[in-house]
C-alpha cells in the first residue's frame, strides 16, 4: 500500500469516528432523563443538556410538606438530574471516542 492510500483510509477511519462523536453528542443532547423526587413527591424531567423539561408532583405527598422542604426537594431533584444527563452525555461521548459508539 502506497502513501496515498494509507493517508486516504486513515482520513476515512477518522471521518467515521468523527462521525460516531457527533452521533453520540447528539444523541445525548436530546435525550431526556426522568428523576425522582425524594419523599415521593412525583419527578423531575430534565433532556441531555440538563435543562429542565417538566416537573410532575404527587398532590397527595406535596400536602405532607412545607413550602420550604417542598423547594429544598424540588431543587435537589432538578440538580441530581441535570449531573446525571451529563454524566450520561459524556459517557456517550467517551465511548464513541473509544470506537464502541453504535
């Protein structure tokens, strides 16, 4: 194999995991992950990015609480998700990275 084909297949490998990165960013950005609130309160929905979606609450539970807690829950909830989604986006990432992205 001359020179010029090495270099043509090696752009090519590159431009597949080129291609598999920007899949998986992608793919990570416009997932959405659903997060429990504590005490049973309802969820929290937050997309790839970590940015909330929807908020969804139990009215049965929400009475048991103060306004104070109900925020606390609220907020830690939303926090929890949006490190979780970029944990995930990242994970997505590295792996593609590595080659095992499909």
């Amino acid at each position: 194999m001359n020179t010029h084909d090495r270099l043509y297949h090696l752009a090519k490998e590159i431009d597949t995991k080129v291609s598999a990165i920007e899949q998986a960013a992608s793919s990570g950005r416009v997932a959405t992950l659903t997060w429990n609130i504590s005490a049973g309160l309802g969820t929290v929905t937050v997309d790839g990015m970590g940015s909330l979606r929807s908020v969804d609450l139990n009215p049965d539970a929400v009475e048991t609480q103060t306004e104070a807690s109900l925020a606390q829950h609220i907020l830690r909830a939303i926090n929890d998700a949006e490190r979780a989604a970029r944990t995930r986006r990242d994970a997505m990432v590295e792996e593609a990275e590595k080659g095992g992205f499909r």
